[in-house]
C-alpha cells in the first residue's frame, strides 16, 4: 500500500519558520488592536487597568465626531512621555511598540468639538458650551467644584472648571476627559482663568489619531462598553 504524499498545504503548515512568522504576524495584530488606557481620566466610562478594542480603522474615510472616545498619540504639547517601567520585557515591548508604531504611547479622551467648533464653559448650570449650545453629559461624574451664585465663572476666585471661548484650530479637536476632576485634557491648564494663554490649549490633531475606542476585553466583570 502506497502512502500519499504530505500535501503542500500540510508542508508549509508544519514548518517551524513559517509557524513562528504566522505567530509573530497574529501578535503583531493583536497588539495593533487591543490598547490600554495609560490613566484614570476617562473613569467611570473606562477604568485604570481596562483592556478595550481599539478600532484603527474607524477613521480611514471618517473623522472623529463629537462624542467619540478616541485613542491619539501626544504631541510634545501634551508634556513628556513617561518613561517604560516593569522588568526588561516588558520595556523591550515598550520599545518595539514605540519605534514600530504598533503600540505607541497613547492618551484616550472623549471628543467635545472639531474644527471651527467653539467651545466655553460654562452656562449657569456649569454645562459645557459648544457653538453656545450646553452638553447635556450624564458620563462625567467626577467634575470640578462649581456653585452658581457663589463660585462659577463670575466669581473671585473663579471656578476651575471654568474656561473662555476657544474656537477649535483647523484639523484639530478639543478632547476631554469624562473625569474633568483629574484630567490632563485639551482645557487643563486654561482652568479657572478669564483670559488665558493661547499657548494653554492641548489640541488632538487629525494626524495624531490613533483609532476609536471599542469594547473592553478585560477584566471579565467589565465587558462591554464604553
């Protein structure tokens, strides 16, 4: 009896090099698509630790809309980036990431405005403003303190969580965090002052995008959303 020979399916599958190329190949996706929030300023909607979906392909014939999560890489505006910790893997990872731009160095926030787009806060209820219209935004749960009549943005001192008009740059966005109590956001350092410096604002640029924010994988407890 005669035994057939192994198809070539079957050869190219039980080479070790090209088992090892497939591997790397379905890490390098896994890694493409899947991110981590590097901060608690999106919590409740996503917390420190969160593992979501990042979706690098929502915004090839799409810009980000209001109401978004994005992921987007920092410019130098947004300060330095922190410096890779844990044992020697998992900086060796960082730095594949890095200089790959598989998995750089991300921030997520929630985009308020776009291009053009003015922005203020806040109305008598502490609402932020866009295009004098306020937001109604049942995500934020942890805001700065502001008290109409006693400490809003007429008083002295003003509320942090005030800020002037600002009309978004051309390819820009002005993002938040759902928790504006403690969030390195777009308006961070122009809080609480009447007439700010324009060097203040931190802009999310088009070119900076990264993708959309999915749902989380991990942990189990949290999946689904955001």
């Amino acid at each position: 009896m005669t035994t057939d020979a192994p198809r070539p399916r079957r050869r190219l599958l039980g080479n070790i090099w090209v088992n090892i190329v497939l591997a790397l190949a379905l890490t390098g996706i896994i890694v493409a698509f899947i991110g981590q929030p590097s901060s608690g300023s999106m919590s409740p909607t996503l917390e420190p630790g969160d593992r979501l979906i990042v979706n690098r392909l929502a915004y090839v014939a799409a810009d980000p809309a209001p109401g978004d999560i994005v992921v987007f890489r920092p410019d130098e505006a947004w300060g330095e980036k922190p410096a890779a910790g844990g044992n020697w893997f998992s900086q060796a990872f960082h730095w594949v990431g890095e200089t790959t731009g598989i998995r750089p160095y991300v921030l997520v926030k929630r985009v308020i405005a776009g291009p053009g787009q003015t922005v203020e806060c806040c109305d008598a209820q502490g609402r932020v403003l866009v295009d004098g219209e306020p937001l109604d935004e049942p995500y934020v749960v942890k805001d700065l303190p502001f008290v109409t009549d006693s400490l809003d943005c007429d008083s002295e001192p003003m509320s942090t969580r005030c800020f002037a008009p600002v009309t978004v740059p051309e390819d820009s966005y002005l993002v938040l965090g759902d928790n504006r109590a403690n969030s390195a956001d777009s308006a961070y350092l122009c809080r609480g002052t009447a007439d700010p410096d324009e060097s203040c604002w931190r802009w999310m640029t088009r070119d900076d995008v990264f993708g959309k924010a999915g749902a989380i994988l991990w942990p189990i407890g949290r999946w689904g959303g955001p």
